[in-house]
C-alpha cells in the first residue's frame, strides 16, 4: 500500500543521494572497463603462455575472489560499503602497477592473486550501494511504494550498465593505441584508472543500513545469510541463475582475441574490436533498460540464452572474417544480463545484508567459472570454434532449466 514519504528515509540524515548516486555511477562506470583488455591475449604469449595456461590463471585469480567475496561483503555491510570500495579501488592500482612487470607464468599468478584480493573488498558494494540511494530518489516523491523504490532501482540498474559499457569503450580504444606502444604501459594505466575510482569513492557519503549480527561470530553469521538466501526459493533460483547466465559470456572472452587474429583481423585493429564488443553490450543495456523491467523474471533470464545462442552457434557451423563478428551477440546478450539479471536478486534479498547476498550471487558465479574458463581454454587450444561449442553446451542447457524452475514459481 502507497505510504507517504516524510524524508529521504526513514532516519534523519542530510545526505544527497542525487549526488551520491552519481558518485556511484562514475566509480562503477570507471573501474568496469580496462584499458588493456585487447592486449592480454598477446602479452600472455609474450611472456610464454598458451591459452590452457591462461586459463589457468583466470582459474586462481577466481578461486582468490571467491574465497574472500563473501567474507568481505559481509564486512562492507557490517561496517562500511564506502571504505570497502576505497580500498578495493587503491588495492587493484597497486596490483595493477606490479602487473605490468610480470614476465612469467608464476609472476603472473602473483599479480592475479594480488589483484583478486583487492577486487573482492569492492565486488558488490557497488551494487548495493546503487539499491540504496536509487531507493531514496524514488522516496523523494510524496507518495512512494515498494513498487516505484523497485522500479527505480531496475532503471538505475540499467543505466549503470549502459555507462559501464560506455566506459568500456572508451577505455578499449584509448588501449589499441597505449597497447601498441607497450602491453605493460596499457596494463599500468589500468592501476591510474583504479586509483581515481579510490578518490571518487572517498566523496561518497554512505548512510546505507548496516548489518546487525543475528550469530555472536562473524562466521556464525555469514553462515546464517547462506542458509536462509538458500532456504528462500524464489532467492535460491535468483542466484543460480544470475551465475549461469552472467559467466555464459566470461569464460569465452579470452578467445575472443585469438578468434579475431584468426579470421584475419588485424593487430591493430583488435582494439577497436573490443570497443564494438562493449558499443554492443551497451545496446543490450539499452535494450534491457526499455523492455525487461516488464518482464517477467523467467522471460529477462531467457532472452540473453536465445541471443548467444544465435551468435555462437554460426561461429561454431564456420569461422572467418565475417562470421567472428557475430561474438558482438553475445556482447549484446552481456549487457542485457548486467542491466537485468542481479536486481531480480537483490530484489529478494534484505536492505541490511544486500552486499553479502550480491557477493554470494557472484561466488557461486565464481564457482561455476572456474572449471568453465579452463574447459573452454582447453578446447580453444585445439579449435577456436570449440571454445564456442563447449560455451554452448555448458551453459545453455543449464539456463534453460533454471528459466523452467523461476517460471514455475508463478
């Protein structure tokens, strides 16, 4: 029922949460994107890799973020989300620095791990974050609802996606050229990038809820969160469902180089290839923000695993200089799922525990990756559309079963 709003929230508070929803904004947008992404394939080579070793390291970057993902959500929502993110954001450009003098396999799994450490203490605040103040927005009207505070939230969701895409491209094109000059100046740029979200992250004034511990422990607690996120069944599908869909689009983007390469695109020219790739995951935020927030949850599951589908399916029949650029739907069907696929998790979860539940969501994601990435590095090893196949035959199934099982819900 409609109540009328008093204030921003319901506690006195003098923030502004236009202002720090920007904040937010920019933060995320900023720290999305990479400016060496293009050129990792190739500085892997360079330093002696091959694509199964890539993987690998991919692999134990995860399982360091999925050790400590929920354990660090669990301290931003007990303490603070901000100075979560402020650490997190000038951890990654220290680890980021380091990178850029890795010449080895080994140096490189030091640099992964050091930067999974750091990416974990911001991985979901900014999500939470973004639940929070888009709230208050809606609440600033004289009448609110649960209905206008969530609609509010899936459109900011959206948006935030599309400026995350945005930033994506402009970091892609303005690493084709750093990274023709130097891989490890393109990868070094990335710790500057990292160390401007930590400053704009210290101007956020965070007056979100904060967690009170049900347990007397930290772990008591923790494990209370993961037994009633699970014995919540609409929660449960949310999740396992959020993982399949947002990593069927993960393990494949490290073949996405060596797929252009091998259809006969241009060094040069990969860069801009991965600026079109984030250009069309922000068509599919955009198409997202206009359409799946009236949707049911079983359909805005459903539309990402029709559109990969299409687009790997004809790279898998034939690759080559025309056909590789189908990957841009997959691209199309990412920015769909990061426009819509977590708030129909955070939607389930409580104001209180909201970072603990996205990072929970992004652990089992994490879980699921890891033996993913190296299956499809493995196969990409022996035929580059088999890294597509195996994408196929891994997730979509999966996908499918889960949209069934939210359907059913209702």
């Amino acid at each position: 029922m409609p109540k009328r709003a008093l204030s921003l929230s319901a506690r006195p508070q003098n923030h502004n949460p236009i202002r720090n929803l920007r904040l937010v904004m920019f933060e995320s947008a900023l720290t999305h994107g990479s400016i060496s992404v293009a050129i990792m394939t190739p500085f892997f080579a360079s330093v002696g890799l091959n694509q199964a070793e890539i993987a690998a390291t991919q692999a134990i970057f995860t399982v360091v973020v999925m050790l400590l993902n929920f354990p660090t959500g669990w301290l931003a929502d007990r303490f603070s989300r901000k100075w979560a993110n402020v650490l997190g954001d000038f951890g990654c450009a220290i680890s980021y620095l380091c990178y850029a003098r890795a010449d080895s396999f080994f140096t490189v799994i030091v640099c992964e791990s050091l930067l999974g450490f750091f990416l974990a203490f911001s991985q979901g605040v900014d999500f939470s974050l973004l639940k929070h103040f888009s709230e208050q927005l809606a609440n600033v009207s004289t009448v609110t609802s649960e209905q206008s505070q969530e609609q509010s939230f899936r459109r900011q969701s959206a948006n935030l996606a599309a400026y995350q895409y945005l930033a994506s491209i402009l970091l892609c094109l303005l690493g084709g050229p750093v990274g023709a000059i130097s891989f490890r100046l393109a990868i070094a740029m990335n710790g500057l990038v990292y160390f401007l979200g930590g400053i704009v992250s210290l101007f956020i004034q965070d007056d979100s809820e904060k967690l009170d511990p049900a347990k007397t422990t930290p772990l008591g607690d923790m494990s209370r969160i993961v037994q009633s996120s699970f014995a919540n069944e609409k929660l449960r599908n949310r999740i396992i469902a959020y993982a399949i869909v947002r990593e069927m689009t993960h393990g494949i983007i490290w073949v996405f180089t060596p797929m252009l390469l091998a259809a006969g695109v241009p060094l040069t020219i990969v860069s801009v290839a991965w600026a079109l790739s984030s250009l069309a995951s922000t068509v599919g935020a955009g198409i997202a923000r206009r359409f799946a927030t009236r949707l049911p949850a079983w359909q805005v599951l459903l539309i990402p695993l029709v559109i990969i589908s299409c687009g790997l399916g004809i790279i898998v029949i034939h690759l080559n200089i025309l056909t590789v650029w189908c990957y841009l739907l997959a691209s199309i069907a990412q920015g769909w799922v990061g426009a819509s696929a977590l708030p129909l998790v955070q939607q389930e979860a409580k104001p209180s525990e909201q970072t603990s539940i996205v990072s929970l969501a992004k652990v089992l994601g994490q879980l699921v990756y890891i033996p993913a990435v190296w299956i499809i590095g493995y196969a990409a090893d022996f035929d580059l559309r088999y890294a597509a196949t195996t994408t196929l035959i891994l997730f979509i199934p999966a996908g499918l079963y889960m949209v069934r099982c939210i359907r059913k819900e209702s």
